[in-house]
C-alpha cells in the first residue's frame, strides 16, 4: 500500500504542475471537452459519420463519444484499453 500511495502522490504533484504551468488550459482538457472538440472537427470536415480507432487514452473518448454523438459514429476500433474509472481518467 506504500508504493501505491508513493505513486498517488507523485501524480498529484505532476497534475499540480501541468496546472502551474498551463493556467486555465486545464479546465478544457477533460473527456467531454475533447469528445466535444473531436464532433467539432467532424463538423467542420463536412462528415456525416466517422469510423472512431482509439489506442490507449482513446478507449476513453471512443464511448463517451458514442454515448453523445451515436448517429455521428459508423464504427469503433479500441485497443489498449485503459481502466474506466472516474477519478483516474477524468
């Protein structure tokens, strides 16, 4: 159980520095900004559906932005599947 805590601390102290340096950036990096800006892009490109392949982070966005944007998805690819939990990928 050290080590785990070792390691939780070691995240917050590199999360709190991405924070520093980047200012308010880090209030537009969640999932449901990124799925937000993935439909933008899809918009822009003039696509009425896209086919979605999510490697590693990836696998986090691809269902979140199925659930959002279901008729805007033709297929979905993930591989390298991240643990879904909230607090750890958020």
């Amino acid at each position: 159980m050290q080590s785990y805590e070792k390691m939780v601390d070691s995240y917050q102290n590199i999360s709190m520095g991405c924070r520093t340096m980047t200012s308010r950036l880090m209030d537009h990096l969640d999932k449901i900004y990124i799925v937000k800006m993935l439909e933008a892009v899809r918009k822009a490109l003039g696509s009425e559906k896209i086919h979605f392949q999510g490697l590693s982070y990836g696998t986090i966005i691809g269902p979140q932005y199925g659930y959002y944007y279901p008729d805007a998805n033709l297929s979905m690819v993930l591989d390298g599947n991240l643990e879904h939990y909230e607090d750890g990928t958020s």
